[in-house]
C-alpha cells in the first residue's frame, strides 16, 4: 500500500535518531548501529511500521471516521497543516489545550463559542456596540481560531489520534490512551514505542523526515476516502437499480389486475 522507498527515507534523514546517552532501551529493536554516539534507525522496520501504519489509516478514512493530527513543534507545525487538510482530518498545531479528549464536550462548547461570535459578527447588531466591545469580541474569536479552529468540524472523538514527537505531546498521548483512543506517532530513538498502538520508528526533528513520514499516512486516508466514495456511489446505483425493478413489477402487477377485471367483466354469450 505505502510507495515510500528506502532510498525516499535516507535521503530525508529518517535514519538519524539522538545522541546514545539519551536513547530509550525499548527502542533496541528498531537501532540498525551507533555511530560517532548517535543511534542509527534501521529504516527497513521503518518502511514495515509505515506500512502497518498506512493500512489503519486508509480503513479508518473508508470508515468516513476521523484521525487527529498533533504536532506542536516548530518543525511540524507547516507541513502537518498543509498536508492534513487537503485530506480534510483535524489537527492541532498550536499548544495543546489540555482535556481536549477526556474532556471533550466542554471543547465543544468553546468551539460554539466560536461560532456564536461569528454569527454575532455577521449580524447588524455587531455595528451598535462600542467600538471597545468590537475589539474585545474580535481578539477573543482570533485566540479561538488559532487554539481550536482547525478542530472546529470535529463533532465526536476522533477515530484515532496521529502524534509527532511523544515526548513533546505526552498530554496528548497520555488522554488518548486513557479513553482507548488508537495512537499513530513518529517515535525518535528517545522515545517508548510500547507506548503507541502503531509507532513508526524515524527521525521526529527534522522536517524532511516528518513529512515523508506524514505524505505516506495522507496517501493511504485519500486512498480510503475515495474507496469510500466508490462504494457509496455503488451502493445508491444498487439502490436506485432496485428502485426501478420494484416500479416496473408494481406495473406490471397492475397491468395484469386490469386484464383480470377486464376478463370477469366480459358477458357470457352462452
């Protein structure tokens, strides 16, 4: 399913991971060698865990549910943005807002909030308050755009939640494996991968590096979208196929009931 090559992940750096004496033992199985003190990922299992990666993602996508995109650091913030919205999923790229998932409905609410401002603003009404009070108003929605507006459509807990860098969103990690929420993430040599139901060893500081990493997951959710779309194209063609098939019996079953009265009004000649 993944068409990332081995060639695609060294030339973006995949393979670097942090100095020895930071490495997190539970990454052994994923450190190709060290050299000159800095840990080597084996980008072989990297290419394995993006296509295990990829696989979930593309049913979750085709199940129409969503995955919740968090990366916070610098060099994440441009690439997830602009990748994760031309496949339509949430993210956050700004600070986490904490109790966004275990408290999810009161996010909600701000996100209202949110709107109930918009509507404000669009109204005449917005014209009759002081001009203070408009400038109040209009800060206030521009600090809840930049915190909550690329969640803004997300009307339920995600499906699943994708992290750059576990360490950084460790708030994050830790509210979605409190409510079993399946995790995807980027894991450095620093990092537990025991942690993360799909981790994808991989150099999560440079930003070549994430986003090979992160067009491989897109790829996979457009892939499942479209299979989506296919199927429910499909199914209203069956729909409507079977719609016509009920009309045309209902027809004909009325063809034949006219024929019968016609045949039992007929006189008899005898």
């Amino acid at each position: 399913m993944s068409n990332v090559k081995f060639e695609e992940l060294l030339e973006a750096g995949c393979h670097f991971g942090h100095l020895k004496r930071k490495w997190n033992p539970a990454m052994a199985p994923y450190i190709f060698m060290e050299k000159n003190g800095i840990h080597i990922i084996d980008l072989y299992k990297t290419m394995d865990k993006i296509e295990d990666a990829c696989s979930a993602a593309k049913s979750i996508a085709r199940s129409g549910r969503k995955i919740l995109f968090v990366a916070t650091k610098k060099q994440a913030k441009e690439t997830v943005a602009s990748m994760v919205k031309e496949v339509n999923m949430p993210y956050v790229t700004e600070r986490w807002p904490g109790g966004m998932l275990t408290n999810f409905f009161t996010i909600r609410k701000a996100v209202k909030k949110m709107s109930d401002i918009d509507r404000l603003i669009e109204s005449p009404q917005f014209q009759n308050i002081s001009k203070r009070e408009r400038l109040q108003i209009s800060r206030e929605r521009a600090k809840l755009e930049k915190n909550l507006g690329s969640i803004s459509d997300l009307s339920r807990l995600p499906a699943a939640v994708f992290i750059v860098d576990i360490m950084k969103e460790h708030i994050a990690l830790a509210e979605a494996r409190k409510l079993a929420i399946p995790t995807f993430a980027i894991v450095d040599t620093n990092s537990n991968p025991n942690l993360v139901d799909y981790p994808i060893p991989a150099n999560d500081d440079a930003s070549k590096s994430i986003a090979v990493v992160l067009k491989a997951i897109c790829d996979a959710i457009r892939e499942g979208q479209a299979e989506r779309e296919m199927n429910k194209d499909r199914m209203e063609e069956e729909i409507a196929e079977m719609d016509n098939e009920t009309v045309e019996e209902e027809n004909n079953d009325n063809r034949e009931g006219g024929k019968r009265r016609r045949v039992s009004r007929k006189p008899n000649n005898e």
